[in-house]
C-alpha cells in the first residue's frame, strides 16, 4: 500500500505542475496496479491537450511501466453515436486519397459493408460507442492511419479515438513520417486557411508549428490537429495571429 500511495502522489503532483491539465476543474481519476505497475487514467477533459499530455505526463513517473488511458474530451457539440457514425463515414467515403480503401461500418454487433471496391487489399471498420470512435482494419500506408484518424477527431460529438488501424505492409515510422502526415492533414481541414504556409518541424515526436495564421482559432486548430496524431510525443505552438485589416 506504501508503494501505491507513492505513485499516486507522484501522479498528482505531476498533472498539477503539467500546462493544459486543470485537475481542479476537470477532476483526473486514477487508478494504480501495483502488481502490474499499471495506472488507468479516468474522467472527462477539456480538450485533446489536456488528454493527452496528461498521458504522456504519467508515462514518465518512476514505477509506472504502462498507461490505460480512458479520458475523455468534452465536446464541443454533444451528439448521439449516429450522428458521430455518419459524420466519419462521409469524410471517409469523400476522401480521394481513401478512394480505394473499403469501408464497414459496425452497430449492435452488425457489420454493413459501405464501399467494397474491386480488388481492394485496404479496409476501415468504423465503431462509435458512447462518443467513442474506434478504427480497425488495415490500410496501406501510416499516412492513411493518420489521416484517418484526425477524420474520426474533427466528427462533431466524438469523446476520444482508439486508432486500431494497421499498416500493411508494415512502415517504419519516423519523424518524416509524421511532418508529411501533419501537412496533409492540415491541408484537409477546412478550418486551416493558410496551411501551405505553415512551418511544420518534427524531433523526436515533438512538433514545432511556425508561421502566421489571420485567427486564434486557426492557430489553436493547427494544434489540436498535430495532437490528433499518432505519434506525436508534445506540441510547441510558435504560430503568430496576425488579423489582416480592411481597406477603406
């Protein structure tokens, strides 16, 4: 019990001093294994910053060897399962670089095949429950897993995404990999109005955003979208908000 009330305290301390994680106003309940050395993480949090730098904050704590991370991100717009189901799909199903890749979607332990294309070696099942999405299946490249990804993370409603998605053949995964990840996918998101102008800088996992956006909201966007991705370690935020001003 000695150990226990060690790493719980250490955890606490720990998510107080991290930025972006408020415990006194979005409470953080955990739960530590002494046996296993594992610590589940619960509750709900204001955002995907939150969510996870609390997780890679706890990952570092002496005596915790793994991490279940059951946070959620409150949304912004509460919508049922349904709704979130839809909203994935069509993003999905409208996207040309997913053109070939087969879509099922599940429900009530029901599978409907939504596109199977002809000869297709890729395939994204899609189950939301409780505003929670999850990605099975397997695609072609880590790109694709990404990008999937942040679609699942921008439908209005979703909680969290558990991204189950392989790649096959398997890559090998690199900071490279996620920088043109991140382009790409900030080139798909319709709230990015200067994407192509952003400075996008990879090491170790840490993305480093610079540029200039015109908004707060594009600049806090860009953010949220480098978080979406798997892989990415923390996020430094340099982008500057310049408004451009009228002509009279």
């Amino acid at each position: 019990m000695t150990e226990r009330t060690a790493v719980e305290k250490a955890v606490f301390a720990a998510l107080e001093r991290e930025p972006g994680v408020n415990l006194h106003r979005w409470p953080v309940r955990i739960e530590y294994n002494v046996v296993s050395r594992a610590l589940s993480l619960d509750g709900e949090v204001e955002n995907i910053i939150a969510k996870r730098r609390a997780y890679e904050c706890v990952c570092r704590i002496d005596g915790v060897d793994g991490v279940i991370d059951r946070l959620r991100v409150r949304p912004g717009e509460p919508r049922g399962d349904g709704a979130i189901r839809a909203s994935v799909t069509q993003t999905l199903l409208e996207e040309p670089t997913l053109r070939d890749c087969a879509v099922h979607i599940y429900h009530k332990g029901v599978m409907e095949a939504l596109r199977t294309p002809p000869g297709s070696t890729e395939v994204i099942g899609l189950t939301v429950t409780d505003g929670v999405v999850e990605l099975t299946g397997h695609v072609g490249s880590l790109s694709h897993k990404r990008l999937a990804g942040a679609f699942a993370w921008w439908a209005p409603g979703c909680r969290d995404v558990l991204n189950e998605l392989s790649v096959e053949p398997p890559e090998a995964d690199n900071d490279g990999e996620i920088a043109d990840a991140l382009r790409l996918v900030l080139e798909k998101d319709p709230l990015m109005l200067h994407a192509d102008d952003l400075g996008i800088n990879v090491r170790s996992g840490v993305v480093a955003l610079s540029g200039v956006v015109t908004a707060e909201e594009e600049r806090r966007q860009a953010e949220y979208t480098a978080w979406y991705l798997v892989g990415v370690r923390d996020v430094v935020n340099r982008l500057e908000v310049r408004r451009v001003s009228g002509r009279a």
